[in-house]
C-alpha cells in the first residue's frame, strides 16, 4: 500500500530528461510528492515563474539555451526569496561562491545527489525562518505605525524619557501644552521642568505602579510663553523595559487639569455656600416669627404708658435689641437671597456720588476715599438700598484691614465677559456688565482666608469685633440680583473686589427717597391667615386698634373656609405664605375663585426670590416681610387697600 508524500511543487531548470528522472527519484525517496514542471529554455522558464508559486528551484548550471545563472538572476530580480539551488556536474569552488554571493541558496555536484533532500530541507527552513521574521518585523512595523498614530492623536501630552531624563518622545499634544516643537526637544530633558525643580522630575520619572492611579501636581513649569506658569498636572507613568527586562525609561501621560480643578473648586464652594444659605435663611425665618412678637407687643405695650413712664427706657432697650436681632436675621436672608427686592434702573455713578459723604463719615480721617466714575456708564436694575448696603460693607471691610491708614478706591466701568474670561473664572456668565471695584491697600488675605472670606460668621477680626456676616451680605445680595464677584488679594498687597451686575438696555431713573405715607386705620374688614398664635394675636390686635375689623384662620383651609362664609364682607384677605394643610398661594387661587378680584396680600419671612417661590402669585404681589413694627404694617394694610385692584 502507497502512502501519499508531503506535497512540494518544484520547478527544474534541465535539459537532461533522465538528470530530471534522477532528481525526481531523489525527492520523492525523501518522502515528499512533487509537483513539478521542467524548463530548459529562458521563455519556458519567465512562463513558469510567471504562472505559479514554487517552494524550490533546481537548476543546472550549463545548458545550451541559458545557464542557472541566468535563472537565478532572473528570480532575484522578481525579487522571490524561493529556495534556490544551482546543480552541475563541473563546478568549481570559485563559481559556487560566487553563486552563494548571488543569491542561491546552495549548491550540488550531480555525483552527490544523495545531499540533495538536506540540502531542500535546510532551505525550506531558512525560508520559512526569513518570513516569519518578515512577518514579525511587518507586524511590528504596523504596530509601530499604530502606537505612532495613536500617541500623535492623543489629546493627553505625552512624553518618554531614557534613564538619563532625555526625551525620545514628545507628541503634538505636548507641543501645544508646552510650546517646543519635537525636533527642539528630543535628546535633551524635559524643557518644561524648571532649574531646580527636582520633584517634578522625580514624579515624571517615577511610574505611577500596576494600577496606574495617577499623580496629580501642582508644580511651575516653563513653557515658551511664560516661564512661570503655575498648573495643575494629572500624570499616569509607566516604565518602558528592553528585550532582556531591563529599564530603559519612563513614558508619561500628562495632562493639563488646572481648568477642570477651577470648575471642581468652584462647584464645592457653590455647593457648600447654598448649604449654609438654605440652614441660614430656614433660621432667619424662624427668628422671625419670633422677633415678630418680641418687638411688637413691646411696641404695643410702650404705647400703652405715659411717655415719663420709667419703664419705657428698659422697653427701648428691648426694642434696640430685638431691632438689632432683626438686622442680623436680614443679613442671613440676604446671604441665602431671600430678601425682599425693590428694583430699580440705577445709574451707579449717580448712586456711588450721593452716597460718598455718609461713606467718608464712617471710614475716619486717616483712610483716604477716591471715586473714579466711567463715562457713557451702562445702567443695572438693582435695589438701591441694598446696593448701598454691599458698598457700605465692602469700604467698612477696606477700612478695617487699614488700621495705620491707607486708601480705598472706588471705580466703575463697563465690562463685556466673553468665554475667554469664564475659562479662568467658571462662576460667571456671558455677557455685558457694569463693574463696580473696591479696592485698598489693606493688608491683604492669603488663600485659605480667600477661600471662606463669604461664609457666614467668618471673621478675621478678634472676637467681639465683627459678626462674619458682611461680605456674607455681600455675596447674597449681588447673587440675588444675577450678578457675581471676583475677588484678587495678596498678603500685604492689598484687596480687590469686582462685582459685576447684569446691565439693562433702558435709562436710568433719577433716585431719591422713599415718601413714607402717614399711618391711617380703617373700617374694613380684614380675613388674616397667620399660623402662629403669637404673630397672629399681635397683629389682630394692630389691626383692630387701627379700627379695623378682622376675621383669622390658623392655616389655609381655615382661611378658604372662613372666606367663603363671609365671602361678600372682606376687603382684604392676609395670608403667610408658609401655613399647614394648604399654603399661601393655593389659599389664594380657591379664594380668588370664589370673588376674583378679592384684595390679596402676603407676609413672609422669605421673600419673592426666595426657597418658596412656587407658593407665591406670579406678578407683583403685595409683600410685607418679617418682622414688621406695628406702623409698617398698618401703613401696608392701608397702601394695599388703597392701591388699584389688580
């Protein structure tokens, strides 16, 4: 029985039919089965080459029409690595050298043949030795291709440096960081290390470990356009290793993140100020409700005694303290932004010059006061009072920080905040604005006192001295009216503030102060919701001292019914805005659909740009806030039923 060899395609360059016989019987005893063709001319042989795959060439070096040199050659030229191995009976050693010099891959005497099937194997071998290294080399070359097109694609600077710190690659990523090109930086050390700066150096040469964690470092680095610049770096490394596993150098991945640390600071200090606004303003409220009764019924009952009475000194002083209570409880709302606003189209310039002299008053001789108003000044729609507040508080903190002397500057202007701007200070918007700055030549605050300065009960003054909530004031107010404040301060050199508010596209009203109307009661009759009994007895009896008659429900449900039932009777209905089992503003909607039209108004310890401004009207609604003295509210009854219906 026949077993079938080992397939091997052969091609034989020989003029001799029975030189071919021999070869073949050769092969085949060697356990191979040949597929083969025979050529003995040029032209037969190109044809062959041309039609087919050969894993071998024999050819005999002498034959009339070409020799196997010339077939050699002409499977060099095609640039074949096909084993190749030259045949003959009459070869001396210098023409077989020259034969290996042109590329066969051995050569045999006829005599010899039984070294033909070593001579085939060790060929076939080296070839298949050559392509699986052209393979590798091939796959390698196209990783090399792929790592270099991923590594110039990468967003991230990336850098490699040898064991002695010299740089072998710098991507176009850490060109655009750094500003050196890749032909200036290669073979040389990292040119964005300072002199000196040997901790930069340590992390870029020290991988991060296995579980690549990155390294963050806030270092100075020099780069060609400034050569102190301060950055925030987030840098992964990874060591290279040669063939024989030694180290070869550090590959790092490096990027930028001062922006994205500017957002993550700016979002924690957002996030912590609207904590202690919601805690600060829920405590004003309740404070309210409670300085509501305490400065009222002593109000009330100073009223009620001759005016030599000895005890009406010791209630004045209970007043003065409860009024006191009362402007901290307004600071606290004005922080959290739940103050009462009464806009205005203000020129700045105009407010700033009326209210120079009262400031030149309180700040002493010994600071000097200088105001540099803009022209063509853009007009804010702003309450005047409450900016005068912030001025007030920013020039009194100047002074304080002064107490050898110095001066305070205050300058407006127009300012147009683009997107460049934001990049470097994330809290502000887009937009055009009217700037006002406050600056002197105080002291100075360093970074950890910059970091807190708007936070309630911060000070930096001894204790006893400042209660922390004016700058507090501050932020509040100017967050309440769309705007935002940057802040620039150096130990020793100073501070800065910048507020900036929305500017509004109309003219400037003429400011001038308020008329207070006279306090006059009444005959109507008054429905009040107040779900305190303390504030609610109080102001029934303000009212019906004032003449008024007054119906009174302890929630909304009380206040809806006791409505309907006297619905044709009541001229005003007086609803807190928080109360139990129906709130203010769905009170209103179910009275407003029994008799619309009805005469509405509230009383809150918020206000209409506060926590709960859902459970207030949309419109302008009437709005007394907490704690009110007994005047404020009769006069505000009054102006509400004076007022034309809305």
């Amino acid at each position: 029985m026949s077993t079938v060899g080992t397939p091997l395609r052969v091609l034989i360059a020989e003029d001799s039919p029975d030189d071919v016989l021999l070869l073949l019987r050769e092969i085949r005893r060697g356990g191979y089965d040949p597929d083969y063709i025979a050529v003995d001319s040029a032209a037969q042989f190109d044809q062959a080459l041309a039609d087919g795959e050969w894993q071998v060439i024999l050819a005999d070096y002498a034959m009339p029409a070409f020799t196997g040199m010339d077939a050699l050659r002409r499977v060099r030229n095609r640039g074949l690595d096909t084993p190749f191995i030259l045949i003959s009976g009459t070869i001396g050693e210098e023409l077989a050298v020259e034969a290996l010099k042109q590329g066969a891959n051995d050569f045999l005497m006829k005599g010899r043949l039984g070294r033909l099937l070593p001579m085939i194997r060790r060929a076939l071998n080296e070839v298949e030795q050559r392509r699986e290294i052209a393979r590798v080399e091939n796959s390698l070359r196209e990783t090399y291709h792929e790592m270099e097109g991923l590594i110039a694609a990468s967003p991230m600077a990336i850098v490699a440096v040898d064991r002695e710190g010299r740089v072998t690659v710098w991507n176009e990523s850490a060109e655009k960081l750094f500003g050196w090109t890749r032909e200036e930086v290669l073979g040389q050390p990292p040119p964005f290390i300072g002199s000196g700066d040997e901790l930069a150096l340590h992390f870029l040469l020290c991988p991060t470990g296995p579980d690549q964690i990155p390294t963050f470092l806030e270092m100075q680095i020099c780069t060609r356009a400034d050569v102190n610049r301060r950055v925030d770096l987030e840098l992964y490394s990874a060591p290279l290793i040669d063939s024989a596993g030694g180290f070869r150098g550090v590959i790092s991945y490096i990027s930028d993140v001062t922006e994205r640390k500017i957002l993550e600071k700016s979002l924690r200090q957002s996030q912590k100020m609207e904590a202690i606004g919601q805690l600060a303003g829920g405590v004003a409220h309740d404070f309210n409700n409670l300085l509501q009764a305490i400065i009222g019924y002593t109000q009330v009952a100073m009223e009620t005694l001759p005016p030599d009475a000895p005890v009406r000194a010791d209630l004045q002083q209970s007043i003065n303290a409860g009024q006191k209570a009362a402007t901290l409880t307004r600071q606290l709302l004005a922080f959290s932004r739940r103050q009462i606003l009464q806009p205005k189209d203000v020129d700045l310039n105009q407010l700033v010059g009326g209210f120079l002299r009262m400031l030149e008053r309180v700040i002493g001789e010994h600071v000097t006061l200088q105001f540099r108003p803009a022209e063509n000044l853009g007009t804010v729609s702003v309450d005047p009072g409450q900016i005068e507040q912030v001025i007030m508080n920013l020039v009194l903190n100047a002074r304080d920080a002064m107490p050898d002397g110095g001066s305070i500057l205050i300058q407006t202007s127009n300012a147009d905040i683009s997107s460049a701007y934001k990049t470097s200070h994330p809290w502000a918007s887009e937009g055009p604005y009217v700037m006002l700055t406050v600056t002197d030549t105080g002291c100075g605050m360093d970074e950890a006192t910059q970091s807190r300065i708007f936070e309630p009960f911060f000070s930096t003054k001894p204790e006893g001295e400042g209660t922390g909530l004016g700058l507090a004031t501050v932020y509040g107010i100017i967050k309440q009216h769309g705007g935002f404040i940057s802040l620039y301060s150096e130990p020793g050199h100073g501070t800065s503030f910048k507020i900036f508010l929305p500017l509004v596209n109309r003219s400037a009203a003429e400011l001038g102060l308020r008329e207070m109307g006279d306090v006059v009661g009444g005959n109507e009759t008054i429905l009040l919701a107040e779900d305190s009994e303390t504030v609610r007895d109080l102001s029934v009896r303000i009212l019906r001292g004032a003449g008024y008659r007054v119906l009174t429900a302890c929630d909304g449900e009380e206040a809806v019914a006791t409505f309907a039932a006297h619905a044709d009777q009541i001229d005003l209905v007086l609803l807190d805005v928080i109360m139990p089992r129906l709130h203010g503003r769905a009170a209103f909607e179910r009275i407003s659909a029994i008799r619309p039209g009805v005469r509405v108004a509230f009383s809150t310890g918020y206000s209409t740009h506060g926590l709960h401004d859902h459970l207030i009207p949309d419109g302008d609604p009437h709005l007394i806030q907490k704690p009110y003295n007994p005047k404020d509210l009769l006069r505000f009854v009054r102006e509400t039923l004076d007022a034309a219906p809305r």
